[in-house]
C-alpha cells in the first residue's frame, strides 16, 4: 500500500503540484476575487518571515490589511517586516517573536493577545518544520509535532473567542501534500513508536493532522470558516534546507514563494471562498479531495474525535 500510495502522489504530484499544474489551474482562476479591500481588518501570520508566509503577509498589506506576524527567528523577521512596509507603504505590520516549539510561551502569547486586542479576522496557521533528529522536549512532546500541530491547535483555540467577534472570522492550516501518503494515527499522533525516526513521515502524518483539524474545528464552530490548504510544491527556505535532494531534482519545476502562497491569500481574503462549506482541504483555489484513490487513508469519526481529544488533553497538561 505505502508503494501504490508513492507512485499515484508522485504522478499526481508531478501534474499538478509542479509551476506548470499552478499554470494550468490558475487558467480558471477569477481574478476579481482578490479585488479586495482589507482595510480594518486584522490579520495573524505565523511564520511570516520567509516564503509562503511573507508573501501572504505582503499581499494582504497590500490590500489594506493589518498584519501581525509571528516568526521565530528575530532577524529574518525583522528584515521581513521592513521589506513589506516597503513595498505596500503599509505602516499596520507587527512583529511578534515566538517559538512554536515552546507551547506554554505559545498559550501565553495567545491569552497576551485575546486580552489586548478586540478581534482578529484571519488566523494563518502557516509557520511549519521538519527536523530530521528526534527531540523530545521534558515534558514528552516531539518538537515537529509541538510547532506544526500542538502550537497551532493552542493558537485556534485560545484566539476563537477573537476570530467570533469578526464578521466573517477565518482559520486557514497550511498543509501539504505529503499528508496523502498518510492515515490519521489517533492511537500514536506523535509517532512515538516510530523506529528509527523519519522526520519525513512525521512531518506529512502532522499534515494530516491538520487536515482533521480544520474539519473538525468547522463542525464544532460554525461561527468561523476553516479550511486546510495545500500550496503545491514551492521553492522556499523551508523546502531548500528540509528536503535538498528534493529540491535539486525539482529545479526549474518547482513553483515561486508567490504561486504557492495564491491559494492561501485566496483563503485569507476573498469572499468567493467562503461560498464553500466550511472545513475543506483545498487545492489551487478549489476545493479538492483529501484523499489518494484507493489508498485507505480515510479515518472513522470515533478516530478523529480520539485525535481531537487526546489534543485537548495533551494541550491542557502543558498548560495547567
């Protein structure tokens, strides 16, 4: 099954997940749904400092839009920020420094801005990584696991209340991919049983989890629109310095930071996309399949909702 599910996401992927599948698809595209003004309107990047992230951060200050932007790294975020006031004279861009690994310092960053700020429209779960290494930090958490899923599950929680006083609050997880080739583990979610460690399963099994998330967060919230995003395969930091190989045999083939971050800005922004039901896995400015054909990847709700579970309570053990 592993074997069968590779070779249909490789053909899929190399059809449409390549610049000439964003090519292709973005032939349908209307371009009038990113006429959008967002003046007003409060935005949450994670991850902004670089790639998919910056470009979304840009192309909503662009419109209009404040941005809060929530990096890791100080310095990249840093020249991020004043590269973007540059280019849309937007002055609206705040920097947040913070680290997703950490998940107390996340909670004590999401319950800082609940406090201080009277809403947020858009909350953009982007900020992801994947190490190789296994780290566990000292209270048991894998550290791919606490930045690409404990981390923005604190964040949606903690920041809903936020997002329901917006007229038309939007939480968008940025996936990937790879989540194809995975089934939800709701009985070890952070692969602990996993010998030797694969950081390249852990990452696409934590972006599958963030598929389930999106769809079970719009079936317990029907005040916020959620929905997952895949942005194709995209020439950024993150996927130069996580997957070299990858990246070397793809060259020239692989889309620009800008065709991967369209669908998300599309997400973020415009009105058209909240004329689907909410909690889809989306593609290319559709909505599409979270599924490979035949590859047993779907899971029982009895198993969503264990994953959901044990996430709520793994989250309240850190932060009790």
């Amino acid at each position: 099954m592993t074997l069968y599910r590779k070779c249909v996401w490789f053909m899929k992927g190399f059809r449409e997940y390549t610049k000439s599948g964003y090519q292709t698809a973005s032939q349908r595209f209307n371009d009038g749904d990113l006429d959008v003004d967002c003046s007003g309107k409060v935005f949450m990047i994670t991850g902004a400092n670089s790639g998919i992230g910056e470009n979304v951060a840009q192309q909503v200050a662009n419109r209009g839009g404040t941005v809060h932007m929530v990096c890791r790294n100080a310095q990249t975020a840093e020249d991020a920020k004043a590269k973007i006031i540059e280019k849309t004279n937007n002055q609206n861009i705040h920097l947040h420094i913070l680290d997703l690994a950490a998940p107390e310092e996340v909670y004590k960053f999401a319950k800082d801005f609940a406090n201080s700020h009277e809403k947020l429209d858009v909350l953009v779960n982007n900020a992801g990584c994947m190490v190789h290494e296994k780290r566990i930090d000292s209270k048991g958490v894998e550290y791919n696991f606490a930045t690409n899923v404990l981390s923005p599950h604190i964040l949606t929680r903690f920041l809903s209340p936020l997002l329901l006083k917006s007229d038309h609050g939007r939480v968008i997880m940025v996936t990937s991919g790879g989540m194809l080739l995975e089934k939800l583990d709701s009985d070890d979610p952070q692969l602990s049983k996993q010998e030797p460690f694969d950081g390249v399963r852990s990452y696409a099994q934590n972006k599958r989890q963030m598929v389930v998330m999106a769809e079970q967060y719009a079936e317990e919230n029907s005040g916020i629109f959620h929905a997952s995003a895949h942005p194709g395969w995209a020439d950024t930091p993150s996927v130069r310095s996580a997957l070299p190989d990858f990246h070397k045999r793809m060259e020239g083939r692989l889309r620009s930071s800008e065709e991967g971050a369209d669908t998300i800005t599309w997400l973020a922004v415009s009105p058209a996309a909240l004329s689907y039901p909410n909690g889809n896995f989306f593609q290319d400015r559709a909505p599409v399949s979270a599924h490979l054909p035949l590859a047993w990847t779907h899971s029982t709700k009895e198993e969503k909702l264990k994953f959901m579970s044990y996430l709520d309570d793994l989250m309240r053990e850190r932060l009790s």
